[in-house]
C-alpha cells in the first residue's frame, strides 16, 4: 500500500501566473503608443557585474521583449565613482528618447546611493528612487512611480486571503529606502497596522510571530523559518540572493511552508510580478507628459 505525501498546509501565492495576466494589458497598451509612432525605451545603468543584479536583468530584457518595451542595459565599469555615475543619469535625463531610468541596486560599496539617487531624472525615475518621488510616496496617492518591488507586493498581498488590509498585524523585515520603507508607507496608506524591525530590533521573533502577514526584505538568505511565522500567517518572500547557482529567498521555504498560511516562492513569487510593475511604470511614462514638479 502507497502513501501518498503530507499535503502543505500553506497555499502558494503564484506570482507568475498573476504576472501573466497583468502582462495583457501592457501588451495592449504598448500597441496603442506604436499606433502614435512611440516605442516605449526602459535604460538601465548597473555597475559591474553582480550575479543576482544580471539574473534580475534578463528578467526585464525578456520581459521587454514580449511586451514590446525596449530595454538597453550599460554596464558601467566596477571603477567608476558617484560622479560618474551621476553623469551618466544626467545624460539619460536629457534623452528625448529614453522614457525611463532604472539604477540597479545593490551598488558598489564604494559608491553611495545617496550622493547618486538625485541625480536620477524624477520625471524617468520608474523605480522611485530619486529622494523626491520617495518622499511623495508619503503623500499616499501623490506620488507618479511607485517603486516596482514594493508595488509588487502589494498586488500579491491583493491576491492574498488577508487582501483587506485595515487594522491586520504586518511585520516588515528590513528598513531599507528601497523596500522595507516604501513597502511600509504603502501598507499603511490601506490601514494596516505596521511594524519594521532591523538589525538593531531586540526580540525580533517577538515582532514577527505577532504578524498576520510578513514581508521579508532582509537580504539574507534563509533567514526566516517556521519558528519565527504565526501560525497561518501570510508570508511575502522578497529576498532575492544567488547561492551556488541557485536564486534563493529570504525565507526557509520548507519549514515556513508547513506553518503559513500562505507563501509565496523563490523563484516564481515576487520577482516576476516586480518586473511587470517596473514596466507598467514605464509605459506611465511614455504615456503622459511630465508633471509640473518634475519640470
């Protein structure tokens, strides 16, 4: 007699198959500009070469190719310094033909994001890094570019069974401009009672067994396992990390996916959806005229 496998208790929340529904109406979209003679051109500028920023990058150029959006990488030298690469933003700023910027992250060490992330022109700006469109995320819907990652999961979190935010428990791991901030500005813009904890967080496990839903955005590879997860919670894996040849999440699929309730994997939650919400950004762009704050 055969016994079947234990069935997993958490529900997977399938990032690519949301991703492939959202990706039809960039594909219609994309069509409408061609109609008005506009290709819509995505430029990024990642500095050196970095496994998990180029495994990210396929991602968009394929992307860009099936939906008709033009994506030129420049791989500028691992020696270059902020102002370099703060030229560099500023001759794409004055590129008539360029509708959106993208600088990659994580940088170097030796460059500092906050001496460049200016420099990136606001109205091209479709990852919402310019300390400007950070700042107008504050403002709930002021904003123009809601940064990709971020937007990402919030449209998980809207397939999720705890899609009504209001007064649910959520627990952001990471405090960083680009996710945990953003991330955290957002959810409290739907109601949600948040809380971010860090490196300096004492009990942190305290905080995020609290948490109906848990968004990980440490940069640490299986960080996170059953025992720091409430029992049925809502888990959105944001870690994106190569080791051994492999992407891997923040959180330890296994164990975690034996107590949540819901879980999204590395690959094939986050990521694919972060590229359709960067690209929506970009045909923003190549839509519409630039706002009077950004002029």
């Amino acid at each position: 007699m055969s016994h079947k496998p234990a069935a997993m208790p958490a529900k997977i929340i399938d990032g690519r198959a949301l991703a492939a529904e959202l990706r039809a109406e960039l594909v219609a979209r994309t069509a409408a500009l061609a109609e008005r003679g506009i290709v819509p051109r995505l430029k990024v500028a990642s500095v050196g070469e970095d496994a998990s920023s180029r495994a990210y990058l396929r991602g968009i150029e394929k992307l860009g190719a099936q939906i008709g959006i033009a994506v030129d990488v420049d791989i500028l030298p691992d020696t270059i310094d902020d102002a370099g690469v703060r030229k560099t933003l500023d001759h794409y700023g004055n590129d008539d033909a360029i509708h959106g910027v993208l600088l990659q992250q994580p940088l170097p060490k030796h460059l500092s994001i906050r001496k460049i992330d200016e420099a990136i022109p606001p109205d091209k700006d479709v990852d919402g890094t310019n300390p400007r469109n950070l700042g107008l995320l504050a403002f709930a819907d002021a904003t123009r570019f809601v940064p990709a990652t971020p937007a990402a999961v919030m449209l998980l979190l809207g397939e999720s069974e705890k899609s009504d935010l209001r007064g649910r428990e959520v627990t952001v791991i990471g405090r960083s401009n680009v996710i945990g901030l953003p991330v955290s500005l957002l959810l409290i813009a739907q109601s949600a009672t948040v809380t971010v904890v860090h490196r300096g967080t004492k009990d942190i496990r305290d905080h995020t067994r609290r948490a109906e839903i848990l968004i990980v955005g440490a940069g640490t590879p299986q960080l996170v396992d059953a025992e720091w997860i409430r029992a049925g919670a809502t888990v959105i894996d944001v870690g994106t990390t190569v080791v051994d040849g492999k992407l891997v999440g923040d959180v330890d699929f296994a164990s975690a996916s034996q107590i949540a309730g819901e879980i999204t994997p590395v690959p094939g939650g986050v990521g694919p959806v972060t590229n359709v919400a960067l690209m929506r950004n970009v045909l923003m762009a190549a839509e519409t005229t630039p706002p009077e704050w950004a002029i």
